[in-house]
C-alpha cells in the first residue's frame, strides 16, 4: 500500500489509528481487521468484485482533470469509478476495485482522518446512497477548514443502477444534504440540461417499453409522439396522445423506472 495513503487512512468504525501488515490493517482500538487486496485497503463488508481494466466510466469534464492534474490540493474522489488516468494527489474511494481504485469503503463511514483533503469530488454518487446527509456530514468531516466539495447528484433521472438508486434530489434537497457547509453555487452543470434530461428520461422510457411485451405498433406509438402533444394534454388543451395507454398499463417493474412517483402502504409492525 502507498505509504502516503496509509498516514491517512484511519478506522471507519471508531476513527482511531490502524496497524498496518501485507495482507491486513487491524484498528488498534476496535480491533476491527480489514483485509487487503491487491494492495487496496477494504473498508466494507460483503463481497468486493473486481471491475475488468478495460471498463472506463464517463469523462470528468475539463475543470475537474484541470485540478487534478494541477496537483497543489489533495482531492478525495468518491465513487470515481473506472478513471482514465491516475494523478497522485487524488485518492479515488469505490464500492468495488477498479483500474485506479485505492480504498474500497463505504461513503458513509470514509476510513479518512479528519480534515486531511482539500477537496473532495462526489459525481453520481449521492443519489445511490442510503443515507445522504450522513455521506455529507462525513465529507465535512474529512476536509480541511474552508476545504471545497463538489457534487452532482440526480434530480430528473430514470431509475438507474436497482436497488442502489436511493433519492432524487431538487436544489433544495441537495442543499439541505450540504447544509453544514457554505453553499458558494448550486446550479445546472451542463451535463445536467433539459437536454440531457430529455434524452435520459426518454431513452429509459424507450428501453422500460421494448422490455415489456409490447406490439411493434405501440413501440411506433409512443416512439412517433410529439413532445408538444404530452405537454398539450397536461395542460388540458388537448386529448392524451394515443401512446398514453400503452405507458400507462406498462408491467410495474418497467413503470417503475421511469414513473413520476409511487404509492406506499404501510403497516405498524406488531412489536
Ligand atoms: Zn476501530
């Protein structure tokens, strides 16, 4: 394991030092182990899978490989997934180990030091968290004072990644996740536009329905259909375009992914 990385690392569980072996780091207070693999730290329970090399996540964007490759801040990279490049000031955190992972954990519980980043990056990563203002509190907890976060996080957005697709957020949600820290700009990055939200909403309807037993037909229904004609009929000036049955009696597990909301029923369990 790095050597840097090992001065920084700490336990997840009771945030006190860890005793480093070739195979193993075990918490000197809690004596919690975990095991190493392939020099990657594993700071999680359950199975940990091995992504391909050849796997490449979605490009960062101009900005953030500018600060990466810049270097001057320590940059913690949640959920950085399969990285093109490796910069040294950046230590990517993943659910699971790929090409350029160096510690597996779990971002409610970072295995980090208090207040050692600079920054951290959190991209499509907080909508496929449980528990989103805990993974906030600890990226607060993590960073240095006046240290920066920069998030993306999912609003309009087809189910994505089952059952790991948590939450949703509107601005006031996300800001409310963030609320211990002092908010400098919450707004729609570009690769967030209605023309991406259009196009993902869309292309998860397409795929929810060529999934379902539909007739080629209905397909050609709803993949012939005006975006002007759906509007006019929320609005009321017109009558639903003919597509709205065949969306409207989709299977549930194809609804699921792309409805507006659900209906929960609950009852109090006998204790
Ligand atoms: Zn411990």
């Amino acid at each position: 394991m790095d050597a840097r990385l090992a001065r920084i690392i700490f336990c997840p569980d009771c945030q006190c030092e860890l005793a480093g072996a070739t195979d193993h780091l075990q918490c000197t207070n809690c004596t919690r182990i975990f095991r190493i693999e392939s020099g990657v730290p594993i700071f999680r329970d359950g199975p940990v899978q091995t992504i391909p090399p050849e796997h490449r996540s979605n490009a960062l964007g101009a900005e953030f490989e500018e600060l990466l490759r810049d270097g001057s801040d320590l940059i913690l990279h949640i959920g950085a997934g399969a990285t093109s490049r490796k910069y040294p000031n950046c230590v990517e955190l993943e659910y699971n180990v790929f090409a350029n992972t160096d510690v597996v954990g779990d971002a409610h519980a970072l295995p980090f030091r208090d207040g050692i980043f600079d920054r951290v990056f959190a991209f499509n990563v907080f909508e496929h968290l449980a528990q989103p203002a805990k993974a906030a509190a600890e990226i607060w907890r993590v960073l240095k004072p006046a240290g920066a976060v920069t998030v993306h996080s999912a609003f309009l957005q087809p189910l994505h990644e089952a059952p790991h697709h948590f939450f949703n957020a509107t601005e006031f949600g996300l800001r409310e996740w963030f609320d211990q820290f002092e908010i400098e700009q919450c707004r729609v990055s570009g690769n967030f536009g209605p023309g991406m939200m259009l196009g993902f909403l869309l292309s998860g309807i397409m795929s929810a329905v060529a999934q379902s037993d539909v007739s080629k037909e209905a397909l050609a229904a709803i993949s012939d259909s005006k975006i002007g004609e759906w509007a006019g009929f929320w609005a009321g000036t017109q009558p639903p375009p003919p597509a709205f049955g065949v969306l409207q009696s989709l299977p549930q597990s194809a609804q699921a992914k792309v409805a507006a909301g659900f209906e929960l029923i609950g009852r109090k369990r006998p204790k």
